[in-house]
C-alpha cells in the first residue's frame, strides 16, 4: 500500500508557528462552524471520485456543515455559493469498503484526502463515508488493474475547457462566476481521450487542475455534459496553508505527478495540457526525472488571443528540459488525435 500523501494541520512541525494567513483563516472558520450548528446545520458529506489499486484506496471528499437534508444541493451548487458552504475542519471520518470500516480524519479546510487498506475488484466500484451526525454518501472509485500499463493525465483549463480569460483573473471567475453551462469544452479534445481510452481498456484517467476543490461537483458535471470520459479529479485546497498566503498551483501538479509515477510505476502516462504557462515545463521535467514512465506529451496549442490573455506562449527553450519523450502538437483535439492515433476511422 503506498505511503500516504496528505497535507493536513498536522504537517506543522512542533513549535512551527502557522502563517497569519492560516491562523486568519482557521479563526473565520470557527465563527462560521459556531453560528451554522446554532442555527442548526448537520455535517456532511460530499463525495468526490477516488482512486487505488488491489490493496488500497485513495478516499477523497469534503466535510461541510449544512441545513439537514440538503446534501444533494450540495452536490449541486456552483460559482462563489460553493465558497459559501461551511467546511468541518479536523474531525473523523468512518470510509466502509467491503463491509470494513476504516476511521480517517478532515484536514483543516474540511478535505478529506487519506488512503486506507481495501481489496478491491479493477474498474469502477463503490464505497460509502459516513459522519457522525450526517448521512452516508456513497462515493466511486476507480481500482486500477496491476496490469494495465497506459493511463491518462490531462490538465482542465484551456486544455479540455476554454477560459479566454487572462490568467491572474482566471480561478476567480471560474470559481465564483461562471457556472458549467457557459463553459465551453476545447474541440476534439473529448473524443480524443475516448479514443485513447478505448485502445486501452482498464487505462485510468485523472483530470489533474489547480483549481479548489470547492468546484469538484461543478467541473464533474461539465465533463461528463461534454461526453469526457470518468475519472478522478486532483484539485486543490482553497485558500492559504500554514506557511504562505497563497498555495503554489506548480508545485501542486508537480506533487501529484510524482505521487502517480509512485503509486503506478508499471504504468507509462499520456500527458495532455496547453503551451500557456507551465504544463509542457512541468511535463518534460517530470519525463527527464522518470525515464520509462512517460508514453507522450501532448500540448493543445493556444490561438493567439488566448496566448495573450494566457499571459503568453512558452517557448520551446523555455519549455523543455533534455528528454527523449515524444512531443505532438496541434490546436485542437482532433489535431491531435490524428499524431498519437491516426485518422478517425469514423
């Protein structure tokens, strides 16, 4: 079972003052957990999709103080009301798979993010989180099979979905503005990775995005609207951490890749994302780093305008570090498709 990966308070190493910021943050989040339970709001529990292997699983989710009976809208707002919800910090959580029970813990912003013992058939499965006081929600997960060897990461914006927004104004507007039914998908880009996924049954897909987890529900919803294909979405927490005001999307993304490579050595990814800003850097680093683990490096190329308001196109120099890993590019899904598959017979 592969090591756990979770930032909670408890990383604060012993007599390590948190930021202001976080001390800022845990005080309004007091205030606001205090006047939801007087005003009678019950915990729970928002299921997001999952991910492990025979022997273990990787739970994700959110604990949030809500109006009893309100779980589903829950599941369903969007834009800033998803920020208005009130997280449930450093509590207990009860994840049941198979019949056995496993106890894990909230972090401070309400994600729960734990691995736990299971054993498990390959493909998408079920499992239940339940807290005291709240309703059980059941939440999938996707088992990967030990012999698969091809998965999927893919970045979301601007890479299976348009913003044309300048970046500094970008998380802001995807996360309290617009909701899914005015976002657009990037053409092509969903039946590229349908394709992809059908040559290779049992593949995993992982949408990975520095986004907060707040939009989970939100960006699920579009994915699946727009015919992408299921799978687990690696975001992030919302908000400052115990030693800056502002959490680091790179390091995020570079996180997480590394924590795959771990968690599925035997696997060699397809890795997909845009030429705006980082991800072909991240990227090449990641294939010089882990030599054998990457299959392609598929970049969706900005128009002009969305370079501009992207804060401008990475250069090759730029971009790439020395590694042999095959590169393809084009502006759309189907551009793409046509390098790494061939015509779509179709």
């Amino acid at each position: 079972m592969p090591r756990l990966h979770t930032a909670t308070s408890s990383a604060l190493g012993t007599g390590t003052v948190p930021h202001l910021a976080s001390r800022i943050e845990d005080t309004i989040h007091e205030f606001r957990e205090r006047s939801a339970r007087r005003r009678g709001h019950t915990p729970t529990v928002i299921p997001y999709s999952g991910y492990g292997a025979p022997g273990w699983v990787r739970v994700l989710g959110r604990v949030l103080l809500s109006k009893p009976g309100s779980a589903s809208r829950y599941r369903k707002i969007r834009g800033w009301r998803s920020f208005t919800s009130v997280p449930l910090n450093d509590v207990e959580v009860t994840v049941t798979i198979g019949g056995v029970s496993h106890t894990v813990t909230a972090d401070r912003g309400g994600v729960i993010d734990s691995v736990v013992e299971a054993d498990l058939a390959p493909g998408w499965q079920t499992i239940t989180i339940g807290i005291d006081g709240g309703e059980p929600a059941e939440a999938p997960v996707f088992i990967v099979d030990p012999d698969v060897r091809f998965g999927l990461v893919s970045d979301v914006d601007d890479t299976v979905m348009v913003t044309a927004l300048p970046r500094p104004f970008l998380a802001a507007w995807n996360t309290f503005v617009l909701d899914e039914h005015a976002r657009r998908p990037v053409p092509g880009m969903a039946v590229l990775y349908e394709r992809v996924l059908h040559d290779h049954p049992g593949a995993p897909c992982f949408y990975l995005s520095t986004g907060a987890w707040n939009v989970a529900p939100t960006l699920t919803r579009f994915l699946a609207r727009h015919l992408y294909p299921s799978g687990p979405l690696l975001l992030t927490d919302w908000g400052p951490t115990h030693d800056r005001w502002f959490r680091s999307g790179r390091d995020h993304k570079v996180h997480n890749l590394e924590r795959l490579a771990s968690e599925f050595p035997q696997i060699r990814w397809l890795l997909v994302g845009d030429d705006g800003q980082h991800d072909e850097e991240i990227y090449s680093e990641f294939a010089a780093a882990h030599a054998g683990q990457v299959q392609t490096i598929a970049i969706r190329q900005l128009s002009t305008g969305e370079a501009v308001l992207a804060g401008g196109r990475k250069s090759d120099d730029d971009a790439r570090s020395p590694t042999e890993t095959r590169r393809i590019y084009a502006p759309d899904g189907a551009g793409l498709a046509e390098q790494l598959l061939g015509p779509d017979p179709r």
